[in-house]
C-alpha cells in the first residue's frame, strides 16, 4: 500500500512540475487542458520509471557470470522508457511547436539533381 502512495505522490509531483514547466513556457490555459490526461499518463509513467529504478535489469549466473538473463524490471523499464519518450515528443511537439533547430532550411544546394 505505501508503495502505491509513493508512487501517486511521484506521478503528482512530476504532474505539477511539467504543467509548471509548459506554463512558464507560455503554453496557453486552454491547450493545457486539451492535454491535461496526456500529461497526467506521462508523469504516471515517469512515476512507474522511478519505483523500477533502482531494481536489477541483469541477473548473472553466480556459477558462470558470462551467462545474463535480462528481469521482469528490465524488460518493464524499456518499454516504459519507450512510453515515456514518446509521449514527451509529442506533448513537446504540440505544446512548444518544433524545435528552433528542426529546420533543415534550404537542402537545394545539396540535392544531388540541382548540381550539375
């Protein structure tokens, strides 16, 4: 049960701190409500990445250390890493537009048919 509140108050904090961040960023009032859940998920996610942090994700055979078994932690923690990623790529992407440097600008002077 006490893990259950650590980890609420984790996905709480984390909640706050992101809502915080996209405020003072300047995302308006009405698109963070838009995405109030998704940023919810993100920070229940980023709570689940806390709780698993600290667990092995390799067990080594005491008899012959060059055999590796991946745990049930490690395997979690990829797929919730995945989630995570994603989900913060695209909060990012549709809260703060692109990135100031995610223009490729003007690539004619390096297409291979413009050069002759």
């Amino acid at each position: 049960m006490k893990k259950n509140k650590d980890k609420k108050a984790i996905a709480d904090g984390e909640y706050k701190r992101l809502v915080g961040l996209y405020t003072a960023a300047g995302v308006d009032e009405i698109k963070l409500k838009i995405y109030d859940e998704l940023i919810r998920k993100v920070a229940e996610v980023f709570a689940c990445l806390e709780a698993i942090k600290e667990l092995p994700s390799i067990i080594y055979d005491p008899n012959n250390p060059s055999i590796q078994r991946e745990t049930a932690a490690g395997r979690a923690r990829v797929k919730y890493m995945a989630q995570y990623t994603s989900a913060t790529q695209k909060l990012n992407k549709d809260l703060l537009g692109g990135l100031n440097g995610d223009d490729d600008g003007d690539l004619s002077a390096y297409d291979d048919d413009n050069n002759n």
